[in-house]
C-alpha cells in the first residue's frame, strides 16, 4: 500500500499548498482610470510613480510625502530636508532637475502629466513629516506646471489644514488621531479615503457601504522584472468591487502604505480599514496594495518604500525595480 501511494504522489508532480498566492486576475481595465495613492514613503514613492510613468498614471493622492527628487540618492538628506524641512526642499530646483531627467528620457514626457490630479494632504499636527515638507509635495507639482502651456489642465490641490497627525485618517472617531502609532490609521472622524476617491475620480454617486467585492492575496513574486528583486514581500492584495469581477470595466488604484506599515507588522489593517475598499465598489476602481519587507542589507529594517536610493541609484526612474515593478502588477491586472 506504501508503495502504491508513493508512486501516485510521484505520478501527481509537487504538491501545491492550497493557500499558495495566485496571480492577479486580468480584469478591464479602462487605462484613463488608472491611480496611485501613498501615506508617508508611499507617498513619497507615489510620487515617483506618477512623475516617472505619467503615461500610467493619470492623477495622485500624496498624504504626508515630500516631492519628487527630494532625497537626491541621500539618506542624511532624505532624513534632513525631506522630512524635517530644514532647510526646505526648493521646488523650483527640482522641478528644473524633473524636466532635465524627462529630456533624458530617464523619467516619462512630463507633457503627460496634463489633466492628471494631484491632492496633497497632511495633517498640522505631523510632528514626523514636517507641514513645509508636505507642502512641497504640491508645490513640486505647481513648479513644474508654472509658465507652461503643455500643463494648462494639470490639477494639484494642498490640503494641509485638518488637525491629525503623521497618519492616515479614517471615518470613525477615537483618540489616536493626534498620534503616530501603529497601525498609522488616525480615527479622526475624516474619511480620507473617501475624500481621495472624490479627488481623483470626482464625486460619488452614492454613499460608500461595507465593502462587498472581494480582497485577494496574490504572488508578488511573480512580477519581479527580469527576476530582480524588489524588495517586497512574497505576497501582495487585490480588493476586486463585484462589477470589476463581473467584467465591467474598471479603474485601478495602487494604495501604497508607509514605513512599519506593511502586512508583516501591522497585519491586514492598512488592507482591511483604511477605508479604501468601501469606495472601490463606488467607483468600481480595483485597488492593489503591494507590499515591502524589512531588509538590513541593503538598510530598510522599516520595510519603507525605496525614495533614497537603497534599491539602486536609479530607483526613482522608469529604471527604478520597484517601479518597474509597479507598473508590471497593474499590467498584470489587465493595463493595455
């Protein structure tokens, strides 16, 4: 008998672990509904997404990031200027450095940018990123857009007068709003995810309900480019709306979280309660959240997003590997 299920366990081939993560279902995906938003090195890689690929992505939400170039490739300045704000980012500079990389074809025909979106929001009460920091995240965007005509319908909107602090506020109300702890999800009675849907996609139809689409893992793994590592976690998650599932087409979101934020030390809770997934099935927009892992070599024990350069000198380019990596996931949820 040993012997006989020996042999058919051979003949089977491996084995397959049920929970194994799968690939990301090929939805219809309308590429004029396609967005990026980030709270802290989210948002500062948000940023990068949509300044390197704005062919990709068609509008931003930036909560308490900087701007684009900001770090220069440099830890002491990431953690100088670009959060502490001394001295301030000059926007006029990097905007100049921006249109210099675009002629170089390093980052994507900023010409692109026109009619996109882009909302800052930041709290006043952010003791981690400075308010002078998080208004240069906007004021990058207004640099760029200033005297030319190539950027007449580019949108960029700087919200920083709502009280909370280095977090990202959600609907329901309690006492963590003026506080930076884990899991970074201020119960401000602000329902930021709301606010960054009617932003991007303008406003709803109806009011946002429990979330009744369906969230996926999926095998991050399987997007690396050219076998490179991201450095990310071996899985990710898809929230699905049920008209995306049913074939109708659909926007996409990539929802990036912040450093100490990801699945590993914060479980699903950025996933499951931002408040995302309530407005997905709204706007019937998949929202994909990708996710990083702490590294010691090369230095990311935060499990932050690369914005200074730890995952190689280009990683703020259309070179960059994650993203490169960004761009193939929404690819693979059914970009054309």
């Amino acid at each position: 008998m040993k012997r006989l299920l020996l042999l058919a366990a051979l003949a089977a081939g491996p084995a397959v672990a049920a929970d194994a993560p799968a690939k990301l279902p090929a939805l219809k995906v309308d590429a004029s509904r396609v967005t990026v938003v980030g709270l802290s090195s989210g948002a500062y890689m948000a940023t990068q997404a949509q300044v390197a690929f704005p062919d990709v992505f068609h509008g931003a939400a930036l909560v308490a990031g900087g701007p684009y170039g900001c770090a220069g490739g440099k830890l002491e300045t990431a953690l100088g200027s670009c959060m502490k704000g001394t001295p301030a980012p000059d926007v006029t500079a990097l905007a100049a450095q921006a249109k210099a990389r675009a002629a170089k074809g390093e980052i994507g025909p900023l010409a692109k940018l026109d009619g996109a979106t882009i909302y800052a929001l930041h709290g006043a009460q952010d003791a981690l990123v400075a308010p002078v920091v998080a208004d240069a995240s906007a004021g990058f965007f207004e640099a760029l857009k200033k005297g030319d005509p190539a950027l007449s319908r580019l949108r960029v909107e700087n919200d920083g007068r709502r009280t909370f602090a280095h977090n990202l506020p959600i609907g329901a109300k309690g006492d963590d709003c003026d506080k930076s702890v884990s899991p970074f999800l201020g119960h401000c009675g602000f329902d930021a995810a709301g606010e960054i849907f009617a932003k991007l996609y303008g406003k709803p139809s109806k009011t946002a309900a429990q979330a009744k689409g369906e969230l996926r893992e999926f095998d991050q793994d399987a997007y690396r480019v050219d076998g490179k590592d991201a450095f990310l976690g071996t899985k990710g998650f898809v929230y699905l709306p049920p008209d995306c599932l049913a074939g109708k087409p659909c926007g996409v979101m990539v929802a990036l979280h912040g450093c100490k934020q990801n699945v590993d030390l914060v479980g699903k809770a950025f996933v499951e309660d931002a408040g995302f997934n309530r407005w997905a099935d709204v706007y019937d927009v998949a929202v994909l959240y990708p996710q990083t892992r702490a590294v010691f070599a090369p230095l990311n024990p935060q499990a932050c997003w690369d914005w200074w350069g730890y995952s190689g000198e280009n990683y703020d380019t259309r070179a960059g590997v994650q993203l490169r990596w960004l761009v193939d996931a929404v690819r693979g949820l059914g970009l054309r």
